[in-house]
C-alpha cells in the first residue's frame, strides 16, 4: 500500500505525527468495545434464547475469542517487528468486518463459532493488546506513558454503546445490530490504516517529536530504515528475553489477571440481571460504569509506574481487583448504586493493567524485539483466558447461579499479588541494563 504524507511545509507548526497515532488507537478500540469486546455481551441473552443454547455454549465463543488471540498475539508481534503495520491494520480490518457480517446471517453453533473466530483474529490485530502499543512505544521514549495511557482510553467512548446496544437488539434485532457493526468496521477501521506509520525516523523525525535539525514535519518521501535493526530500538534481543526471569514470572501474572477479567466481563450482563436481579439495562450500566472508572486506571498507571517499584504497582493491582470481587460475594448488591464500590474497585484495577502491559514490555526489556516480545506477552496471557469464560459458564449450568465461580475468581487475582515480587527489583534491572550497554 503507498503512504502518501503531506508536504512537510504543511506540518511544520502541527502536531506531532505520533499523536494520530494514538488517535487511530482510540477510535478503533472504541468502535470494537461497542461492537465486539463489551458490546456483544448485550447480545448473549437474545443469541441464546434464538437458538435455545445453553450458557456454556454461548461461553465457548469467549473462550474461542481468548485462544485465537492467545495463538495470533506472537504471530502479529513478529510480523511488527519485521513488515509493515499499516497492511497489518488494513487486512485485519476487512477480516473484522465481513465476520461481523457473517455473525448477522449465521444459523447454527458452527457458523457461529466459525464467524466469530473471523472477527476475533482481525480484532487481535486492531486492539490495543499488541499492534498498537508496539507502534507507539516507537514513536514516544518520554511521553511513553502518557501516550499508551491515552491510547488504551478506546473502551471509555465505545462502552456507553452497551447501553444502546440493548435498545438496538429491541428496536430492531441482534441480527440488525451485528451487521451494522460489520459495516462500520469495513468502512471506518480501513481508513484507520491510512494513519499508520511504524516509526519517526524515516520521516525525519524523532520520538516524542523531538525534530531532527533539517527537517521540521513527515518528510514527503521516507528514507531507509537502519539494516540492523528494521524499526530501530535498543534493548534486548528475542533471545536474550526468553531467558530471562521477569519474562515469564511477568507472563504468568498476566495469565491470572486475564483469566479473571475475560471470565467476569464475558458474563457480567447475565451475572447481574441472574443473580442480582437487575434490568437489561442496569446490567449493561454496570459495564458502562466499570470502563468509565476503568479511564483514571488507564491514565493513572503510567504516572504511577514512573514513581513506584513496578512490583508494587503490579501487587496493588491484583489487590483491588481481589477487593472488588470479593464485595460482590459479601455485600448485599441489588440496584446500581450498590454495586458502585465493585465498579470503582475493578474498573481502576482492570483499567490500570491495560497500558503497564505494553508500557513493562519496553521497560524491562527494551524496543529492539518489542513486537515479538509483547506478542508473546500477549498470548501466553490471553492463552490462560481461555478458561475464564468457559469455567463461569459450566458453573452456572451446574449450579444455577456465579457464586462458586466469583469465589474462584477472588482466589486467582489475590495470589497474583506474591507472584509480582518473584521478578528483581528496578535497581537491579537498571544496574543490568547498564551494563548490558544497550539502553
């Protein structure tokens, strides 16, 4: 696909180009939490009365969603570290779109299955899970943070659509619902991709935009990139990462914060209007809600992680989400306005994880593999949330309601907490670093 730029003359007093960026990040993440991530679980209930499924059925689409993303996750990190993003987000938005159009017409638990897996492997490449924090950790060294912050706050504009989605499936059908979407994303995600660009340096740029003497915006033509390294960056190799402790003690922490989270968001609609007796539409609140507060999490976490021992941001995590879970079980929660702690609880909590995991992958091990090695991150993660969903829908087939399953859920997310101070201090990372020579 050819990149076409604007003269540099034209960007000489604009923003920096690495802001678009973060903007695509935002716009697509939004459109895929309301059509797809939090959005679809407005669908569950009237997909499963259509069909007559059992909860476990309509849990194994969420389960499918998390292997698929467990096994692309790598496959796309490598692929960002070695061609282009923008053919990447291009392909993958096509793919999005026509499985979410297949989802509209589908007729039995195979096309189902088979659509959705369509829509899962475009969406793994579109979220902000792997492509682009990659991206923007190229474009941004000391605005890092901040930047993966904003770009991770998708989910804040695109969750209040959960509300309006249980109004569309009313009004008009979730069929009509879904092959909306199917459209949106074919139209809006493929322009996205005109926006990407995998690093400054061709364009005459650096990061953050601190600008290069002889040019002042994108240059018109890119120049070509360093042999070494085809996306430049320092720090360690592919190699080097895989034997390292903090790779995997982080991995597995991931896996269990994961695990919990797709469990209960995959089934927090039918959770609170089965065993808490909400309305459709309280239910979905409760989501709005938890994204909402999930955005002082999504901002916060990078500052905080500038000030504080990264183990001790990770242990605090896993603690507030342990706490939110935990109140669901001994509180009494039957309106919205009781169930306000849990959401402030896990939205900041499950908030605060979304930008550390692509924001500790360029920390601790630097930007020359960051692809492959967040892709990695990613799927040895997303592979433990697999059983998420399945386990709290098998729960609630045996058992008619989730209090054995948020019971389990409480469990996993507080061990987290230890696990965290297995990795080595930041000064001991920092001492090897320096001596390494390659930060």
């Amino acid at each position: 696909m050819q990149e076409t730029v604007a003269p540099a003359s034209s960007r000489r007093r604009g923003i920096f180009f690495g802001w678009y960026i973060v903007a695509g990040s935002v716009f697509t993440n939004a459109i895929f939490s309301a059509a797809f991530y939090q959005g679809f679980s407005a669908l569950v209930l009237p997909i499963e009365a259509a069909f007559g499924w059992s909860r476990s059925t309509v849990s194994g689409a969420g389960a499918l969603r998390s292997l698929e993303s467990g096994i692309v996750s790598p496959f796309l990190g490598f692929l960002l570290d070695r061609f282009s993003a923008r053919t990447l987000v291009f392909w993958c938005a096509i793919v999005s779109g026509l499985g979410m159009i297949g989802l509209a017409f589908m007729n039995g638990v195979l096309t189902f299955y088979l659509f959705f897996i369509l829509v899962s492997i475009g969406a793994s490449g579109l979220s902000h899970a792997v492509t682009w924090p990659v991206l923007i950790a190229r474009w941004f060294r000391r605005k890092r943070g901040v930047a993966i912050g904003l770009a991770v706050m998708g989910p804040i504009f695109g969750s209040p659509f959960v509300v309006l989605n249980t109004s569309l499936e009313e009004a008009f059908g979730w069929r009509a619902v879904l092959f909306g979407y199917g459209v949106i994303i074919l139209v809006a995600c493929t322009l996205v991709s005109l926006l990407v660009r995998d690093r400054p340096e061709p364009y005459g740029l650096r990061p953050d935009g601190d600008q290069h003497e002889e040019t002042h915006g994108l240059r018109e033509h890119p120049v070509a990139a360093p042999t070494a390294t085809p996306h430049g960056g320092t720090g360690w190799t592919l190699r080097e990462v895989l034997r390292m402790r903090e790779f995997w003690v982080l991995t597995a922490f991931l896996a269990g914060t994961f695990l919990t989270n797709s469990a209960f968001q995959f089934h927090q609609i039918p959770y609170f209007e089965q065993d808490k007796g909400f309305s459709s539409a309280e239910a979905a609140t409760t989501l709005m809600l938890v994204f909402f507060a999930s955005g002082f999490g999504r901002l916060g976490s990078g500052f905080v992680l500038d000030k504080l021992d990264y183990r001790v941001v990770l242990a605090l995590i896993s603690a507030m989400m342990g706490a939110a879970f935990l109140y669901l079980q001994v509180a009494a929660v039957n309106a919205v306005p009781q169930a306000l702690p849990f959401v402030v609880l896990f939205g900041v909590g499950f908030g605060s994880m979304i930008p550390i995991r692509g924001a500790l992958g360029g920390l601790l091990f630097g930007t020359r593999s960051m692809g492959s090695v967040v892709g990695l991150l990613q799927g040895g993660a997303v592979a433990a949330g697999v059983v998420g969903p399945i386990l709290m829908g098998a729960i609630f087939d045996l058992q008619g309601d989730y209090s054995t399953a948020i019971w389990i859920l409480v469990a996993v997310i507080v061990a987290m907490a230890p696990v965290s101070f297995i990795m080595r201090s930041p000064a001991t990372l920092a001492r090897q670093r320096a001596d390494s020579g390659r930060f």
